[in-house]
C-alpha cells in the first residue's frame, strides 16, 4: 500500500482526513495503480515501452558526447524498441522551464520532455517543486550494478537525498587542464595557484559562475581556504555566518583576479569556451569536470597533444550526473528502458572509453560478471588522464544553497 | 462580373485573417509576461498582484550597466548602419554618363552592392560565429599578422572580442543590418524619382552626393522609418549575437534576461518576466527618442537643405569606399572562416591554416544534418507560402477595394519586429501549453509568420502598388475576371520582386532561434537551433558545418529568385 502511495508522487492526500476516507483513498490508489499507463514489473514495463518514443533533453554543446548519445538510440531502438530523440538543449534549465511552463498550464500527461540530463540544483528544485516522477530507480535492473558505497554522491546529489527520483549516469571530478609545452611545474592547492597566476599573469581564469564549472571553481577554493569547512554541508545559517565562512575567498579572489586573463574583469562565458581558449593558446591552466575528459578531447582534435590534467593535493569536489524523468513524460516506461540501458555495463563501459567520451562509470566493477571486469580492466586510461590513485581525495559538493549565495555574492562584486 | 465580384468580395478576409493571427498571439505573450512581472503566476505561489518585483529588478546590481550597454550598443549600431547605408545608396545611385573615372566608381560600388546583399540572408548567429573567430586574440586577422610580421608565440593579451563596451556586438549588428537597410533604400530609390532629382541636382551645379543628401535623402527616409525602427528594436533585443560578441559582465539586458529563465531558481522567472517588461519599455523609449532626433536633426538641418551652396561632396567617397571594402571582406572572411574550420581536424594558434584537413565533420554529421536540413526547408517553406499567400491577398484587396491598408494596420504587422522576441515569446509558451498545441509543427510555423509576413509585405508591397495600372487594366476592359488578371498578368510582371521577398522570408524563417525554441517545444531541430546549440559547445569544427550550411540556405534560395526571372524573361530585358 505504501508503495503505491510512493509510486503515484502527484496524488496528494489530505492531512485532515478520517481514517475511512484513508481507506478510500487508498482503495482508489490501488485501483488507479492496476490501470495506470505505467507497469510496475520489468517485464511489464518493457513490453509498454515497446514503440515509444523518448525525447531526451541534454546538453548537446559536445560532439563526443552527441555521438554517444546517438549511439544510444540506436541499441534502445534494436534492442527495446524504443526510438530515442535527442533533444539538444544549450542549458538544462531551457528543459525545466519547458515542464514547469506544462506544470502551470496544467498538462499533466504527453509532456514534451520524456528524459532529462541532471543533476544538483536543476534537480534539487525540480524534486522540490514536484516536476519529477518517481521513485522509479528500484524497478531498473541495472540500478543494483551501482557503487552505492564506494561513490555516495549517486544516492545523495548535492546534499539531497536522490530518493529513487534520478538514475546515476556518470561520474564527475574536478581537475585542472595545463598544456605542458608551456606550464612546467604544476600548482599543488588553491594558495599555489594564486602565486603561480601572479608569475603568469593573464594565462589562468575560470569560467563565468552562470557556468556549473565557474561557481564549482568557487567552492573549491572555498573548501580549502575557509576554516571549517564541515558548515559547507549543510544550509546557510544566517547572513553572519555567509560573511564569516566566505571572507578568506573573497580576499583570495580580490588578490587573484588582477593577475587572470584581462585582469579579471572578464571571463569566459562557460567551460567549453574556456577549453577552446585553452587551445588557442590564450590560457595555459583551465578547468574541467571530467579526469578524461582532456584525453578525449586530444582524440577529436580540440585540445592539443601536450595537454595534460593535474588536482589538487587535499582532493577536489567529485559528483555524479543522473537522469529523470518529468512527471509528465508520456512515455514513461520508454525513458525507464533507455536510463536502465544507460547503467548497463555495455553501456558504461562505452562511456568510459577516452575514445568515445571518457565519462567514468557509476558501476561497481566487483558486482559485474567476471567477463565485464575484464573489459573495464582493459579500457585504454588515455594520454591525459590520472590514474585513479593519483586522482586525489574525493570532496563533497557543498550544499546547493551555498552555491546559489556564493554565485549572488560573486555577481555582486564582480559581474558589474 | 459576377465572379468578379465574388472574387472581389472574399478579398477583405485576407487583412482581418492576418491581422488576427497577429493580435493573438502577441495580446497572449504580452499578457503571459505582464502577469508574472506583477507577481501574479499561481504555480510558482505567485497569486497577488504587487510591484514587489520591480522593485527587486531596479536594485538589481548589474542592471544600470546592463541597460546602459544595450541601449549604447543598439542605438550605436544602428545609427552606424544607417548612415554607412545612406553613404553606399548615394554612391550606388550616381549615374555613371559623367566620364571614365566615375564609371569606375560605379562598378566598384556595384561590386560592394552585389557582395553586401546576400548577407541579408546570412542569420545572424552564422556571421556572429564566424566574425569571432576573425576578431578574436587567436583569431585569423592576429594570427595571419603574427606570421608575417610579429611572430607572436602566445596571442596578445588584446581585447578584441566581447569588450566591455559592447563595440565587437556593435561591429557585429552593423555587419548585417547595413545590408539590410542598404536594400531598403535602393527599392525606394524609384518611387521617389531619385534619377531624376538627382539629374536636376547636378544641372544646378551640385555634386553628386550633396544633390543626394540635400534632395534624395529627405524624400527617401520616410519611406524606410519602420525598416530603421525594426533595426533599432532589434538591436536592442537580441539574443544570439549579443551572446556571441557581446561581453558578459554584465550582458545586455535581453542576455540577462535568457539568463534568468534559465536559472534553475524558478523564482527567478518573476525577474525575468519584469526584465522583459523593461525591455520593452527600453525599445518604446528608444524609438521615441530616435523620432524626437529625426526631428531636431531636421531642425538643426534644414537651412543647410536650402543654403544653395554648391560643391561636390566628393571626399565621401573615399569613406565609402573604405566602409564598403571593410564591410565586404569581413564577411567574407567571417563565412570563409566557418568554412574552413568545417573542413580542419586540428586547426591551432599561430596556423593561418588548418594543419591537417579532414571531410570528417562533414561525414560525421551527415545523417543528422538531411535531417536537420529537412525541417528547416520545410518550415521555411511553408511559413513563407502562407506569408506569401495572406501578403498577395491583402495587397489585392487594397488595390480592388481602393482602401489602404491603414497605417495602424501595417504597424500592427511589423509588431512582433520591434517588440523584444524574449517578451512575448514566454508568454506564448504558457498559453501554447494550455492549448496542447506547443511543439507542434502548426505553432512552429505559426511562431515563424509572426517574423516572416513583416519581411516579405515590407519587400513586397512597393513594388505591388507601383505596378503600372493600366496593364491591368486594359486586361479588365478585355473582359479577364480579378484571378485571371493576378496569374497572368500581375504575377508573371511582379515576378522578380516576388521570388526575392519570398527567398528574405525563407532567409527570416532559416534565422528564428528563439521562435522555434519556444514554439517547436525543442522538438524540432533545425540548423540555427543546432547550431546555437553547438556554439555553446564551442567546437568550431561543428559550428563550421551548421554555421556555414546555415548561410548557404537562404543565400542559395536568394541566388534562385534572382537568377530564375532572368532565365524566364531572358528575351525581356526590363522583366530580368
């Protein structure tokens, strides 16, 4: 019974209720469950799914990744029989808009967006404001392959609980990108880079905080200079506390930023304009999200032979990106297919090929079959990337909340 | 006579169709974007109308030099536009019988001319791209300078591109509005009789382009005060390019703007809905005080107009030709760019040239790109039928019922031009959605009349209205019903002007990025949607392909309205 009222999140029951209307209405769930458009068996959902159509929206600004998405549609479409559309957003706030415009109009069914790349505070207030279906994570087979204890961040996105409403998908840690025909000694911490800058002025920036990577730059150097950074874990207490968590960052940053690229009173519009100034040589150090990221880049030709990627001595932040599904997707059962297809091993091995992608795998290698661990064994690390012991400790992304006042305060002070 | 009344009488449906399928939607978006700027928007917890969020917009830190950015930026190029527009028209419109030298002059204008029109359907974002990359410290103009003077290692620390004050978006703007206002001129040119003022301005001892400033040019800018309004207000508005050339701390406004809708804060939404109301109010301003100038510069002017001083005017076209040439290889080399990079693997700082060369992009692309191709030719087809269509309708509708079409009509129609896309696009959203009609392919090409119908009436009603009557007119005596007369004779004569307005409306429909994300519910993809996209992804390889297949399109489609009329009439010279 508790499940079904789980699985039907937009039912709303009273909180004044007798205790017969409860059976009623519990009556009338079961009732609406058994008739719902959507199964609750694998098999169930998979024989729905058939001949459905997915429009999954995701950040389409990378070849690599598009090609990988594509190749996607075309196992989902052999295997399944479902046909996946890729519809390529500039920024995955472009497809939250899109379901809340359907949620205030009303559309509570055939909403345009079936599935939907995400993670932190898109998801965070997608959850909040009830734009989400689910739990549905427990019905896809593959979901049990995930490394729930050695990567947390798939169950706990940004300090919110996941709660069964998004599917892990890849892995994300935040590294540095130099190009060793001109950088010879890397900096080892946030201090480091400061004086490094000051050597090199004008070769270092960071990407504008309207970019995930920008406002992640923020936090990082905040994890290491601030003095507790345990308050990072939680909400933001008061304005004092703000002030007096955030003081030694901003007094880092007035020091940094004389020395960026245009003395720091312009900065690149998102991370992948920062990667092409990287390799037109108008910076030497940038940043990016993903350790293999830069290999794959080398592969497709936009990033030079000789770049290569360094972390930080105390650890970076690490995260992991997921898909949902909105609660109004049409096709349900047709985007459960294509994110538990997204977690198979096939998969997640495809993706963690530098020469296709390079995003690392949400898997736990030691619950796959003998012949999968063998192929990921087997996967090429790339040119560029770290081996996962010289990756560096993992760090929490702070909570959603000290991103969105950190960004605020940011444009306060330099974003005029 | 019968049928020609019959005919004669379903005529007055065409305006008022038109007109309805303007009110609507632009009534929906200004209201879907009204409501919420006053904190009204139910699902967000907004249920009380206030002025709270104003408020919060005016205190809004980046907002003074946001706004002054936008209005510096797209008065500057405006005005910029306008006058390299008037320079080349009056040079264009010399006539050459007066020696040798000048009929060199001329040719060389004419070279400009037919290099400068095409980019009228170039979209913006594709010369918007490929300017970047020319401009930029590691771009094509630095790098080719270091290889052959100064050998710089690392690009220098220059700021080329998306400086503070806007002057790369105000360069970009001008780039492609120049043209634009540059055509709107010449097919204005003949139903003022500029000839032959000019012939009398230089019997009386006037040079070439003072009898054009002093006789032409106050006859011909009122006949392209709206064009120079849509500029204005797009100037002001508009999204890609500012995206691509303009700075980022802070943007201008209607950039602001598209950053708000995308924070995933929703509550954001009410400031952009209140940014978008400003904007608006910005863009009336401002075309109020362009009126009020027109008015002191006619003021401050008018004595000059009638001074009788003579003298050639000669020294302006040194200018002109200078503006011209500077213009002219800039887009050049801004498609050639794309162009090459949709061909290079590796294509690195200092090289002037790829360093290896590769159809890759090309074959990667190529099952995507029909595809995309596809949807873009079939709504920009359809879209500039209909447009078409409603335009030939109301045109024929002036001319049986002698009434024309009113001026509040036809501001009516240019409408969804100087209203900023941001404002009521949102709007139309919300209201698409309650009707179950978003991401349909109806309200995709629906979204696309609103640009296409103004562009295609602005090409074609002059040239409508001044086709000689009396050639339908005696087909009237000889007895030819009201449709016999349009398909055999008026069509066939009009034939030119109508290939070309509809190949500018097919160019509008190739450029709508904003429309066919709103609209098309991001279920339709179509090159410019693509290769925004791309351009966020900043590899140029890929926004080569997009870039420069996206300014192929329309350019080809204006290639055939131009060459097909000339195959048809080619025993007919005054028809080609």
């Amino acid at each position: 019974m508790n499940n079904n009222l789980k699985t039907n999140s937009t039912a709303k029951s009273g909180t004044t209720a007798k205790p017969l209307n409860y059976f009623i209405l519990a009556f009338m769930l079961l009732l609406l469950s058994s008739f719902s458009a959507y199964g609750n068996s694998w098999p169930e959902i998979r024989e729905r799914a058939k001949g459905q159509t997915v429009y999954w929206n995701a950040w389409g600004g990378s070849e690599e990744i598009n090609s990988y998405i594509n190749w996607v549609g075309i196992r989902v479409k052999n295997e399944y029989g479902v046909t996946l559309k890729h519809v390529k957003l500039a920024g995955t706030a472009d497809a939250v808009s899109r379901v809340l415009a359907e949620k205030a109009a009303g559309r509570t069914n055939n909403g345009s967006v079936d599935l939907i790349w995400i993670n932190g505070e898109n998801f965070a207030k997608m959850k909040e404001n009830g734009l989400l279906f689910g739990p549905f994570t427990e019905k896809l087979p593959n979901f049990k392959l995930v490394d729930f204890s050695g990567k947390p961040t798939t169950l706990i996105d940004f300090h919110i609980p996941v709660d069964g409403f998004e599917a892990p998908w890849g892995m994300a840690k935040f590294n540095f990108v130099y190009d060793s025909a001109r950088v010879s000694e890397t900096p080892k911490s946030i201090p480091e880079l400061l004086k490094w800058a000051e050597r090199h002025s004008g070769r270092f920036t960071y990407p504008h905080v309207t970019d995930f990577l920008g406002s992640t730059f923020l936090m990082q150097a905040l994890i290491e200079l601030t003095e507790n950074p345990e308050v990072l874990n939680h909400s933001v207490k008061s304005k004092a506390a703000f002030v007096k968590t955030t003081a030694p960052l901003w007094n880092y940053l007035n020091q940094l930023h004389p020395h960026l690229w245009r003395s720091g009173k312009s900065f690149p519009s998102s991370s992948s304009v920062q990667q092409q100034m990287l390799n037109d040589s108008e910076l030497d150090i940038a940043l990016s999200f993903n350790p293999s990221a830069t290999s794959a880049a080398i592969a497709s030709g936009t990033l030079p032979e000789s770049a290569r990627t360094f972390v930080l001595k105390k650890g970076t932040i690490g995260n992991t990106h997921f898909v949902a599904i909105p609660f109004n997707s049409g096709s349900r059962e047709g985007a459960m297919i294509v994110a538990n297809f997204l977690m198979s091993p096939e998969a997640q091995m495809e993706k963690q090929n530098p020469g296709i992608w390079g995003d690392s795998t949400v898997l736990a290698i030691a619950k796959l079959s003998k012949q999968d661990q063998q192929k990921f064994k087997s996967l090429p690390l790339g040119i560029a990337t770290l081996p996962p012991e010289k990756l560096g400790p993992t760090q929490p992304n702070p909570h959603p909340d000290w991103k969105n006042q950190l960004d605020a305060e940011w444009q306060r002070r330099y974003g005029q | 006579m019968a049928t020609t009344i019959r005919t004669v009488s379903i005529l007055p449906a065409f305006p008022i169709l038109t007109k309805l399928l303007f009110l609507i939607p632009i009534a929906a978006g200004l209201f879907g974007v009204l409501l919420p700027s006053l904190g009204y928007f139910p699902d967000l917890g907004g249920n009380q109308f206030h002025f709270e969020i104003f408020h919060q917009l005016l205190d809004h830190p980046a907002l003074p030099n946001s706004v002054s950015l936008t209005l510096f930026s797209g008065i500057s190029a405006t005005f910029i536009s306008l006058c390299l527009a008037i320079l080349l028209a009056a040079m264009l419109s010399q006539d050459g019988n007066s020696g040798n030298n000048k009929n060199k002059i001329t040719r060389f204008f004419v070279i400009v001319q037919r290099g400068l029109i095409p980019l009228i359907a170039v979209p913006h974002a594709a010369i918007a791209l490929g300017l970047a990359f020319l401009i930029a410290p590691s771009g094509w103009i630095i790098r080719s300078l270091s290889f052959l003077v100064m050998g710089w290692e690392t690009p220098p620390e220059w700021v080329t591109l998306q400086d503070p004050f806007g002057l790369s978006l105000i360069f970009g703007l001008v780039l492609k509005e120049t043209p634009y206002l540059l055509l709107m001129i010449l097919a204005a040119l003949p139903q003022i009789r500029a000839q032959e003022y000019l012939r009398i301005g230089q019997s009386l001892g006037y040079g070439n382009f003072r009898s054009w400033l002093k006789l032409v040019l106050p006859q011909v800018y009122p006949l392209i005060r709206l064009p120079v309004f849509a500029v204005l207000a797009f100037s002001l508005s508009v999204v890609d390019v500012a995206l691509i050339l303009g700075p980022t701390t802070p943007p201008t406004l209607a950039v602001l703007i598209l950053r708000w809708i995308d924070d995933p804060d929703l509550s954001f939404r009410f400031l952009a809905s209140a940014g978008a109301v400003l904007l608006l109010v910005i863009t009336l301003g401002s075309l109020f005080f362009w009126r009020v100038s027109e008015w002191l510069v006619l003021r401050k002017w008018r004595n000059w107009l009638t001074n009788g001083k003579r003298g050639s005017g000669n020294e302006a076209h040194n200018l002109a030709a200078l503006s011209g040439l500077v213009l002219l290889g800039t887009a050049f080399f801004s498609v050639l760019g794309l162009a090459f990079w949709s061909l290079s693997l590796r294509w690195p700082y200092p090289h002037v040239l790829p360093q290896r060369w590769t159809s890759r992009n090309w074959e990667r692309h190529w099952s995507s790109l029909q595809e995309t191709a596809f949807t873009t030719l079939e709504v920009g087809v359809i879209s500039g039928a209909i447009a078409l269509f409603l335009v030939v309708g109301c045109l024929e509708n002036e001319q049986w019922r002698r009434v024309k079409f009113s001026f509040r009509s036809q501001w009516l129609l240019y409408l969804p031009l100087l209203i900023p896309q941001a404002t009521f696009l949102l709007g139309i959203q919300i209201l698409a959605v309650r009707l179950e009609m978003d991401g349909t392919f109806l309200l995709l090409v629906w979204s696309h009349l609103l640009f296409v119908l103004p562009y295609i009436f602005l090409t074609l009603a002059d040239p409508w209205r001044n086709l000689d009557a009396r050639f339908p007119l005696i087909a009237q005596c000889l007895g030819a019903s009201p449709l016999r007369i349009l398909f055999r004779i008026k069509l066939p004569l009009l034939l030119k002007p109508l290939l070309v307005a509809a190949a500018i409306g097919f160019a509008v429909s190739v450029a709508q990025y904003l429309p066919t994300l709103f609209a098309g519910g991001g279920r339709f993809a179509t090159l410019t949607t693509e290769a925004v996209s791309y351009a966020a992804g900043a590899d140029r390889r890929v926004i080569g392909v997009y870039g420069f297949l996206q300014a192929l399109f329309p350019w080809i489609a204006l290639l055939l309205a131009l060459a097909i009329p000339r195959w048809r009439f080619r025993n007919r010279a005054a028809l080609s």
